[in-house]
C-alpha cells in the first residue's frame, strides 16, 4: 500500500496535466484508440472465424472422408470424359470398400433436385438425397422426432424419409411430422423422422457445394434410385457422392490419399472427382487463420507505433513547456529519479486511459463489422487483455526518451527557461 501511495503525486500531477490541456490529450490519446481498437477487432474477427472454421470441420467430421462427384455441365463436356472415365459409380464404392483398411462406416449419395413438391412451399424446395442407414453415424446426425429409416427399409425400397428442421417446418409447419406424407415429384414419402438443427456451410468450399443440410429430405438409398428420375439424368454420373467414416486412431489424411490413388486408377485421371479430407482442411485453416492473424495483428501494431511516437512528441512539447517547473522540483530536492517517474507516468496515464477509450471502441467496432458484413466476431478476454497491455507497453517505452531529457535538464538553467 506504502508503494502505491508513494506515486499518489504523479498521478495527481498526471492528471492535473491532462485536464488542463483536455482536447492535445485527447489527440495524443488517439492513435492509442484507434490502435487498440483495431487488435481488439481484428482478433474478434479471427477468434469468430477459428469458431466458424471448427463448427465447419465439426459438421463435416474430423474422421470423415468425402468423395465428391464433378458432374458435366453439359452434353460435349460429358462424352468427352465418358471416353475417358465412366464417372462415379457403384463400382468405385465397391473398390473402396473390399480395398482400403481402417474405414468404420462408408455410404453412397444419390441426390435430385425435385422439380414439384407437395405440400407446397414458398421457400425454396428441399433438395432429396438418398443414402445408406449409417449415413446418420458417419454424420453424427441427431433425431428430434421418430426415427431414422432402417437397412431393410433400404432394401425393400420403401418409401419412406427423413426430413431435415427447415424442411419439416417449410413443407409441414411447426406440427409433429411423423406419420405424415410429402410429395416429391410424382412419389408419396411417409415421414418417420426429423433431424435436429445441423450447422452448414454459406459458400462452397473446397469443391463441396454450399448445400442447406437442413432443408433435405433424406430417403433410403434404393428407394431414390429405383423410385425417381433425374430429367438430366445422361449428365449425372451413376452416384454423386461417398461418405467414409474412419475408424478411430487411423489417419484420415493417408486414408484418404490411399482412396484418391484408386479413384485415380479406375477413372484414368479424367478429374471428374473430388476427395475432401476434414482433418486436412483443418490443418490447412489453421495455417491461414495464422497467417491471416499475423498480418492483422502487425497493421494494428503500425497503428499503435504511431500513437507510440505521438506520446513521445507530445511528452517532449510538455518537458519544453514545463521546464521552469522542472526546475524548480529539482531545487526544491527533487532527484533525477523523481522527475523521470512523473513523466513517465503521465505518459503511462495517456496510454492507459487511451487503452481503454480503444477497448470500448474495438468492442463497438466488432459488432459493426458483425452486422454490416455478417461476419462472425467474438471478443475474448485474451484479445482484450492483449491489446490493453501492449498499448501500456508502448506508452513506457516512447515516454522513457522525454523522461530522461526532463531529469537531464540543468536546475540553473531550466529556473532561468522563459
């Protein structure tokens, strides 16, 4: 308490200080805002993404594997790989299956774009998929009402579904679903399940579509292919998707180049597919965010430089101003040590008080970049923390010179200082 009471003075003469010359403090200070403004927000704009880029990877699964079709796009692009590569099939999933080791669980996806639905809606028509009953393990998929179909519905082609939350409430309303029927096409499907809110992607992202995973209607795998019929279907390839589930303590990434050689094998290196590895996007994520951090932090720490020099430059004015004071403390028996200590702090003080005006602004700054860019944004404890003691850092280091020049001044000659 004796410690903290002895620099009661210059805190007080700190602040005198600051009050009389209220609008060249508030100057000084600004650099300091805007530079702790910007590492509180910019660090709120990566801590959203990392959050973003996990629940991304979380949804996709950390030990799946996702083999995704490059369908044409039109008639000359498809006969020109068909000479090539007969795209992705049944066969492929085979080969992977009776060939690669280490895989818990693997589906094939079939997937329609329907061209009507009933009951009608005004939102936009759930997309039809059709898998394999492990498709709900591989994908860590929960049920809120009934349950998901079985493997002997899958072989019986029946024709039942699941459907996803956005689906069940724009086809069917807030009511339970389970026992009711929706139209796709010209097929009546008795809904036995709905999925519970799952988190999505909005862009398309390392060749995977941006697809609504909760607006699908999700059939058995044999019920969709023997039951529908893609109008465009000479430009679909036989499956358009697999799903793999890797068993736990198997890397995923080697697995998933083992399955990448055998694709590339049976398809003649046409390039018609994709192999998607969470794990591997993660990884690759990280070394981004990293990078993308690094590069945000150092533009704020510019901004903070220049507050850094504008502390001193105003530190320096003020020693020139008050010399004749200074001089009077040293005649009085002021030491050396005396007058560094209250420069310094008045400097300090400067930084602090700016620190904290940047804080409110780099919280306020982030939730205006939330909301006009629809970007996520979370401002952690760390980030502040961070910010605040770099800004205190940066106002001890540029208020050291104009302390020191303060105590150097001859008490003689700085009395005498007009």
């Amino acid at each position: 308490m004796s410690g903290l009471s002895s620099y009661l003075p210059e805190i007080y003469m700190g602040l005198s200080s600051l009050l009389v010359h209220k609008l060249r403090s508030l100057l000084t200070m600004l650099g300091m805002i805007f530079g702790v403004g910007a590492v509180v927000a910019m660090l709120s704009i990566t801590a959203g993404a990392q959050r973003e880029m996990i629940s991304f990877i979380d949804l996709l699964g950390v030990n799946n594997i996702i083999v995704e079709a490059r369908e044409a796009v039109d008639r000359n692009e498809l006969q020109a790989r068909r000479q090539i590569s007969p795209g992705l099939t049944f066969r492929d999933f085979r080969a992977i299956a009776e060939n690669v080791q280490g895989l818990e669980a693997l589906t094939p996806r079939k997937r329609f774009k329907p061209t009507k639905v009933l009951p009608k809606t005004t939102q936009e028509p759930p997309l039809l998929i059709g898998v394999l009953p492990n498709f709900m393990q591989i994908n860590n998929l929960t049920v809120v009402e009934g349950r998901f179909f079985t493997e002997e519905e899958n072989l019986q082609s029946a024709p039942v579904c699941v459907l996803g939350e956005s689906a069940k409430i724009n086809l069917l309303g807030y009511d339970r679903a389970v026992g009711k029927y929706v139209k796709v096409n010209n097929v009546w499907l008795q809904v036995i399940g709905v999925l519970a809110h799952q988190a999505t992607a909005d862009t398309e992202i390392e060749g995977l579509e941006a697809v609504n995973r909760n607006n699908m209607i999700i059939a058995p795998l044999n019920t969709v292919m023997r039951r529908f019929e893609d109008s465009n279907s000479f430009l679909k390839d036989e499956i358009d998707g697999i799903y793999m589930r890797v068993r736990p303590g198997t890397d995923s990434i080697e697995t998933a180049n083992i399955v990448r050689a055998i694709l590339t094998a049976t398809h003649k290196d046409a390039g018609d597919f994709t192999v998607v590895v969470p794990a591997g996007l993660l990884e690759e994520r990280r070394r981004t965010q990293f990078i993308f951090e690094v590069v945000m932090i150092c533009i704020a720490g510019i901004s903070l430089l220049v507050g850094g020099i504008g502390i001193m430059n105003i530190m320096l004015a003020t020693v020139l101003e008050r010399t004749r004071e200074i001089g009077i403390r040293r005649a009085i028996g002021a030491r050396q040590s005396d007058i560094v200590r209250q420069f310094l702090t008045e400097a300090v003080m400067i930084s602090i008080l700016g620190g904290l005006i940047g804080i409110a602004f780099g919280f306020t700054l982030s939730r205006v970049i939330a909301a006009a860019a629809g970007w996520s944004t979370v401002v952690t404890a760390t980030s502040i923390a961070v910010a605040f003691g770099v800004s205190v850092f940066i106002g001890l280091l540029f208020g050291i010179y104009p302390a020191v020049q303060a105590a150097k001044l001859d008490p003689i000659e700085a009395i005498r200082y007009e």
